[in-house]
C-alpha cells in the first residue's frame, strides 16, 4: 500500500479509532491491566499519527523541491519563448531560423505541463492530507489525555467511595451499638435487681416462717413445763393437778 492510500485509510478512521479506544478504556477502567494495555494502545496510535505526519511532511517538501525545480525550468523555458516571439516580432527578415526554434521550444513547453500541473495537484493532495494528519493526531492525543484523566477521576473516585464504605459501616456499627444500649436502657440489670429482690424476699418468707415454728415450738414448751399453766389447762379440761388419790376416786363416783 502506497503511503497515500495508507494515509487515506488511517485518516478516515482515525476519528472512529479515537472515540472507540477511548470508550474501550473507559469501559476497562476496573481491572488495571486492561486500562494500562487500552492506553498504551491509544499512545502508540498517537505515536504512529506523529510519524505518519512527520513522514507526509517529508514528501510534502519532496515534492515540492520537485515543482520547484520542474517550475524553475518551465519558467525559464517560458521566458526563452517569449523573448523569440519578440525577436520574430521585431526581425524583418530571417523569421523562419526562430520560427522554428520557438515551434521546438513551444513543444518542449507543452510537455511539460502536464507533469508540473500533475505535480502541483500532488503537492495540494498532500498538503490536505497532512492537514487531516494533524488535525486527527490533535484528536488522538487530547482523547488520551481524557482518557487519562478521566481514568483518574475514575480512581479516585474508587477510593472516595472505598472511604465512604468505610465509614458508612462504622457509623452503622455505631449506630448498632449504640440502639442496644439505648434499648437495653438497664433492662438487664432491672432484671437482675427484680430477682435478687425476689430472692431477697423468698429469704425473709423462709426466715420468718422458721421463726414463728421456733417461737410456736418454744411455746409448747414453756406451757409444758409452766406449772400454773399446765393446772390451768387441766382445770379447762376438767381435772385438777396433782390431785390425791380420793380426789380421783371421788371424781369417778360422781361419773356413776
């Protein structure tokens, strides 16, 4: 391919290129092999947009040396024919030596244009594909500097919410931590408390109820062993304490 027709085909889908790279990397900006491997592809097609330009700059001053040097002559040779148009016009005899010369020399003329108009339209193709040249590489590279920086918003983005994350779950660890408490508000210990007094209170129950079987034991004792209230009781029961043996004997006749 012809380094015309390649700059064709480069140029024409050199917009496209551009805009899908930068998608492509913009799309692959998570895993960072993929990010790094998209731009170094959107750098070295920058870099090929640089050497074509450079390389069509080259030619442009190529051919235009070569016009310059075909111009030159035809220039010359333009000249020489109208100075024997002037001899002719001005001899009065001898017209037919420079007649002649000037026939040869209009011919010689003749053949040379096409080539310097076909050389001068090269010159303008080229020129315009240059300028196309510069104006995609402009294109290309502010595509990686966007891609660059929009990579690197994208990072930082990524941080700023990798911190945000952070916090969200602290402040929702806190906010956890901070609902028990509240709605605990010591239920735990009031628990506590209610069954220590409880327990409290069953322990007092069982006290009082040992110590009224000890004083209602220590009563029938003392009313055993009292002797005044054991003749009382026995009165109440219709006999009388320490009675003799005729009191005893009376108190059965009386039964009959």
């Amino acid at each position: 391919m012809s380094l015309l027709s390649f700059t064709k085909c480069f140029i024409g889908a050199g917009g496209e290129q551009a805009a899908a790279a930068l998608t492509t990397a913009m799309v692959k900006m998570s895993p960072e092999a993929a990010t790094a491997a998209e731009l170094k592809n959107m750098e070295q097609d920058l870099d090929a947009a640089g050497q074509l330009i450079s390389q069509l700059q080259c030619e442009l001053t190529d051919e235009r040396h070569a016009y310059d040097v075909i111009n030159a002559h035809y220039t010359q040779m333009m000249g020489a024919a109208e100075n024997l148009q002037h001899q002719i016009d001005a001899a009065s005899f001898l017209k037919d030596p420079l007649q002649a010369s000037l026939a040869t020399l209009v011919a010689q003329i003749e053949e040379m244009v096409p080539e310097l108009d076909q050389d001068k339209k090269e010159i303008e193709s080229t020129l315009a594909l240059l300028t196309e040249a510069e104006v995609a590489y402009q294109a290309k590279a502010t595509a990686l500097r966007d891609a660059k920086a929009k990579l690197t918003r994208a990072k930082n983005d990524m941080a700023h919410a990798a911190v945000e994350e952070q916090r969200a779950a602290w402040r929702a660890e806190t906010a956890r931590a901070v609902a028990g408490l509240s709605s605990g508000s010591g239920s735990g210990i009031n628990v506590a408390v209610d069954a220590m007094m409880q327990t409290a209170q069953a322990t007092r129950d069982r006290a009082a109820t040992l110590d009224m079987k000890a004083k209602a034991l220590s009563g029938a004792k003392t009313t055993e062993e009292d002797p005044n209230i054991a003749a009382a009781m026995s009165a109440a029961a219709g006999t009388v304490a320490n009675a003799t043996v005729a009191d005893r004997l009376a108190a059965l006749q009386q039964r009959k």
